[in-house]
C-alpha cells in the first residue's frame, strides 16, 4: 500500500494536465532526486499490482498521465473530492483567497488548515501572502473572534478578485476544486451543471453561441455570484449604466434565472449578471444579432486595421473576414471595458513574448478602440486583440494537401484558434488541417483522422488526441513532431534506438528494455528535431538599415522625388525593382498619405510580388520637410522605405523601428544629425530589444 506522501504524489500527477519535472516533484515534495526515484518506483509498483500502466516519463519533459489513466487511478484511490494538498503554494493561496469569500461559515487558521492539509506556519505565511495580494484593490482581510477572517471591501471588487483567480485555478486544470468549494452548503444555489444548462437556453434567446471556455468560467461566476446574492452581499451599479444595462437582451433573460434559484433578484445583481453575459467571449452571432450590431465599433476596427496594415506593412487579401472575426471578439471586449470587467487572459505573458513583435505593432494600433471606450485598453485585452492579428499573417499563399488528415480541437475562441492553426500549419509540411472545431462540434463529427490537437479535455475521444497549449511552446512543438513521426512510421530513428539497445544488451542485462528504447527514442528525436522547432530567424533594425542604406539629405522638389531618392539604395543592391518604385508611388495616388505614420515620418511601401527580390530598408533624411498632402501633419522629413519579402520577416526591425519613433526626442535626434554615425548609434540602441 502506499504511503501518504507516494499517495499525494500519485495525486498530484492525477491532477495535472501538463508534463511534471524531476525538478518539480523534488521542489514540490522537498524530497532529494534518490527519494523521488525511489518513490515512483513504489507508485509504479503500486499500479503494476492493479493492473495499472506505469507512469511514463519522457526524456526532458518529465511524468506525464493520459486521461484513461487518470481516471483509472482515481477510481482505484476512490478520490471523490480534489486534493487540495497536492497544490503548490500559490496555488493554494488562490484556493484559499476563494473559499474565504465564497463561505458563510465562520473561519479560522484551524478550518483552513483542515481545508488543506497544510501546518498553522504554512496557513500564517499563506494569510499574510493574501493580505498583500488584496492590497492593490482595495480589498482587507480582517480577523475578529466573532467572524474569523473575513474579506472586507467593495462587493463589485470582491466579484472582480473571484473571477480572476477562480479564471487562474480553471486554466491550471484544478476544476475540481472550484466545484468542491461551491458544493459547500449551497442550498438553494445552483450549480455549474445548473447554470450551463440554463446558457444553453440563454444562448437560443441571444441568437449567438458562447466560447467554450466562456461557458465554463460563466457557470461557476453565476453560482458565485448567486451565493454572494443570497449571503446578502450586494452590488451597487452608476444609474447611468442601470438605464442602458436594462435596455438589452441579456437583462431580459435574467429574468429565467430568478426562475431557477426561486429569488427575486435586485435590479442591480440583474443589471451586473447582464453584464456577465454582455462581456463574455462569443464564437458567432445568429442572423438577428445583426440588426443589434454597433456601426461606431464597426468603424473603430476599421480604422484599427487600416493602421496595423499601414505600420506592419502588410496587406490582408480578406479584410472582411478579418474584420468581421475581430468584431465578434470586440463586441464583448467593448462591455468589458466599460464597465471594468475582469478580462484575465493566462495567455498575455506569452504573447507577449512569443509574438513581441504584433503586439508592438498592434498597441500603435489600439487608439480607435480606446477613443470609443474611453479609457486605455488593457495588457489583457490587448493579447487577445494581437492573437487575432497574428492569425492573419500568414493568410497569404496556398497551402498544400497531405494524407496527414489533422483535426484541430479549441475551446479559447476564433482567435486563438486561428494563430494556433497558423504555427501548426508553419511547424508541418505534410498535414491537412481540418477546424478548428468547437468541443460540441466535435461531438458531431464523424470523419476519420490521424490525430486530434486539442487544447482542452475531451472526453471519450473516438481518435488519437494530443493536449497542447493555445500558444506552443517549444516542448509543444517537440512533442507533435514525436507524435508526427510516429504516425508516419519513421523507421531510421526506431532502427537507430533499436540497434543502440541491441549493443548495450551485448554487455548489461536490462532491467526495462522498453522503457530504454523509448527513452532513447525521444532523445535521438528531440536531437533531430531541433531545427524545427528554432524560431524562423527575423532580421533586426541596424543588420536592415547599414551604412549604405541611409542618406542625408537638404530638401527634394516634392514627395514623389522623396520616395525615388529614398528607395535609391535598395535599388543598387537589388532588393527591389523600378516597378516597386513606381508601385510605392502609385499607391500614395491611389489611397493618398496614409504612409506618413507619424508627424514628420513617412514609412512608403508596397506588396512583395511588386517588385521586392529580398528583404531591406532605406532612410532618407531631408533638412527641408516634404509634404504628401496639402495638410500640415502630413509633411515627413524622415523617408523610411520598406521592401517586405512576406508578412513576417520584417516585423522584428519595425518593431524595433516603431519603438524608436515613439520618442519625438529621437525623431528630432535623427533629423537633426550631421553624420550617419549618430543615426546609426540610435538605430544599433534599438535593434537590441
């Protein structure tokens, strides 16, 4: 049998979705690497008893259960309940943040010491670690012998704090505690299961269909929300926002839930559920939404995408789609904003730095929606709007059928699903994507394929699935191409694995030649796949811009002689064509001075099959301004001439280039300067971030 710590740790890889390290097991356990070698041998010892696969561990990516096995070793230890144990010390402080705003009950360090398991230092340092945490909002934890702990502060805020955490411990796979702590004496509080039903009901009465994981964080921020309601712990809304709130759908069918918690509801906690429902993210919209459409939205993600075409020189061939997929992301995004909902996205960090470069380039291109809500869009926000962008990149060309049939499964929204089927379609080049599909849509569908990518659980699988990220990380990438490669039967690298096993049997008796084999397979493959999974290569701003490429300038006769002068070097080293000239020239003819970005600044370019034989960039800079219109802030003196190869390559150097011309002082710097070695130095700063 085993013991409690063999048994927590058994749990803990029950519980996790993710691969787990050595590393983190030996952190987690505070347990040596011996320990832990010799605690899985008993936990694998444990499951061979009961008929059980061992836990397999994968060469430089750690322990890893699929979902039959979780769920065949969580009938076995009859774990009922999540345990709360086995979560990692942030984790339980979230946890903990949660049980003491959703319980009526009186609580001390002794209940939240029984709730997880942990010692009264442990609990001490975690209430301390929570105070700080509420701190920001305005929010107080307060201890009195009559009420135990308690969260003091305003209620809206209160919600704002359970939604973001509640959203943490979703993302991280730790459902099952959220339903155990709303379970708690809920009387007449419906649960997730409840409510979902009841979405199913909003979203025929809505005409649209709610994001997967929309669905989920809603059933269990409407069961919270109704505990706090039926606590007595009440929201207060601006009168202002009362009177429009009241006016739409998603008021009305609030009325359905007073149905189903047998309450009559204040008119504030219906004007606040409304905004629940207003600000959640949506896959589509039926017909009759449209009548309900907001033209002054429409017009803001218009000129959105007019600047993120003119700063990211890039054209999209199929600008309605696009916009018409923005828009359905921003019509939610637009209440979330104004009426300061939580728009937690567990996604922003690594957008940040996997698509650094769109998300420069979307945030100069945020303003339209910002004058519309009136205040700054969010890092949040603004990671969910980049995804939508970056999904578009690489809409261009055709691609490519393959008897690889390859479903893609994703449960986050069109616009992650769309940068996620853009890096796989970049990382193959001998698969058919099919999706992404929806996880009610899967239910529905009955074709054959060789593999399903998914990035949420599906239950009862009727193919092979593989659980990535919504953004891949490395390991991600390693894993799929394993897995590629398996369905395709890569015979070298097996042929390579096997005939190493077969020398080393020749000389030491092998104690799991399987697992040897397998171990030594995922080496040799991670080895060979290395050059896959490196990051396309992009060009920084000084390698673009050199010595040759910049000119000084006193004046031109008008902007047309600008932009021949400009793109002069460009043309002697062959990078570009007389037709991209003329094109460049064509296009300000055509559209007028869109190229001039910013006061002083014009950025003229055209599309790649214009004329472009290969990546590069000019800068002309004049004393004597040159006017592209007759208004005044369309005069540049700094004529930057950009010939893109694709949509991506130069994004790095106009990134780069864009956070350089985001200062005025350095606008005035380079156009002040006598020499190319002063514009230079500023140009080699910036190609450093």
């Amino acid at each position: 049998m085993l013991d409690k710590r063999t048994m927590h740790m058994l749990q803990f890889l029950v519980q996790s979705r993710r691969y787990v390290s050595i590393k983190d097991l030996m952190e987690h356990f505070s347990i040596s690497r011996r320990t832990l070698y010799y605690d899985m041998d008993k936990i694998n010892y444990w499951l061979k008893q009961a008929g059980l696969p061992p836990v397999p561990y994968i060469y430089a990516k750690g322990f890893y259960l699929d979902e039959a096995s979780r769920q065949a070793i969580a009938q076995m230890t009859g774990e009922a309940k999540p345990v709360v144990h086995s979560l990692r010390a942030r984790e339980r402080q979230m946890y903990l943040l949660l049980y003491l705003l959703v319980t009526k009950e009186r609580i001390t360090t002794r209940e939240c010491m029984e709730k997880t398991g942990a010692s009264r230092n442990t609990i001490l340092l975690d209430i301390r670690q929570i105070k700080e945490e509420l701190n920001p909002y305005g929010l107080a934890l307060s201890y009195s012998q009559g009420k135990g702990y308690e969260i003091v502060g305003d209620e809206m805020v209160s919600r704002k704090v359970w939604s973001h955490y509640a959203q943490f411990l979703l993302h991280n796979g730790h459902e099952p505690l959220l339903h155990e702590l709303l379970q708690e004496g809920h009387g007449e509080v419906p649960f997730p299961e409840t409510i979902h039903q009841w979405l199913a009901e909003c979203e025929k009465h809505l005409q649209l269909q709610f994001a997967e994981d929309a669905i989920k964080q809603l059933g269990y921020l409407f069961s919270f929300t109704v505990k706090r309601v039926m606590a007595g712990h009440l929201v207060r809304f601006p009168p202002g926002q009362v009177k429009h709130v009241k006016t739409t759908r998603h008021y009305r069918v609030i009325t359905s839930l007073e149905r189903l918690v047998h309450t009559v509801l204040p008119e504030h906690e219906k004007c606040y559920m409304a905004t629940l429902l207003l600000s959640a993210k949506v896959n589509e919209f039926g017909p009759s939404m449209q009548h309900n459409e907001m033209p002054f939205l429409q017009e803001a993600i218009k000129k959105m995408v007019d600047l993120f075409e003119m700063r990211a020189c890039v054209a999209f061939d199929q600008r309605e789609e696009l916009e018409r997929n923005l828009y359905i992301h921003l019509q939610p995004a637009y209440y979330r904003l104004i009426y300061n909902m939580d728009a937690a996205n567990p996604l922003t960090g690594v957008i940040q730095q996997q698509y650094r470069d769109i998300y420069e380039l979307t945030k100069k291109c945020i303003a339209p929606l910002e004058q519309v809500v009136g205040k700054p869009v969010n890092e949040d926000e603004l990671a969910y709007i980049t995804v939508h962008f970056g999904g578009w990149m690489r809409r261009q060309g055709v691609t490519v059928r393959s008897p690889k049939r390859v479903l893609l499964v994703c449960a986050n929204g069109v616009g992650t699903s769309r940068i996620l089927a853009q890096q796989l379609e970049g990382l193959f080049s001998n698969i058919d994507l099919i999706g992404p599909l929806t996880l009610r849509q899967y239910k529905q569908f009955q074709e054959d394929v060789d593999m399903v990518i998914s990035t949420t659980n599906i239950e009862n699988p009727r193919h092979r699935v593989i659980f990535v990220q919504p953004i891949l990380t490395d390991r991600d990438k390693v894993h799929l191409l394993q897995e590629m490669d398996a369905i395709s039967q890569n015979a070298p690298a097996t042929i390579t694995a096997q005939t190493i096993v077969d020398i080393v049997k020749k000389y030491t008796a092998l104690k799991n030649e399987a697992q040897l084999l397998e171990e030594i397979k995922q080496a040799l493959q991670q080895q060979r796949t290395e050059k896959h999974v490196r990051r396309e290569r992009k060009p920084v701003l000084d390698e673009l811009l050199r010595d040759e490429c910049i000119q000084l300038k006193d004046q031109v006769s008008d902007w047309k002689e600008a932009i021949r002068v400009a793109a002069e070097p460009l043309l002697e080293n062959r990078s570009i064509t007389e037709e991209y000239v003329q094109a460049m020239i064509r296009n300000v003819e055509e559209n007028g001075p869109y190229v001039v970005i910013a006061p002083k600044v014009a950025l003229p370019h055209a599309r790649p099959e214009q004329g472009v034989n290969r990546i590069g960039m000019s800068l002309l800079r004049l004393k004597k301004p040159v006017s592209f219109s007759e208004e005044l802030d369309r005069e540049a003196q700094l004529i930057i001439v950009l010939a893109a190869v694709d949509n991506e390559t130069h994004l790095k150097a106009l990134s780069q280039l864009s956070m350089m011309l985001s200062d005025d002082n350095n606008i005035d710097r380079l156009i002040a300067a006598d020499e190319k070695e002063t514009i230079q130095h500023l140009i080699a700063t910036y190609s450093k971030q």
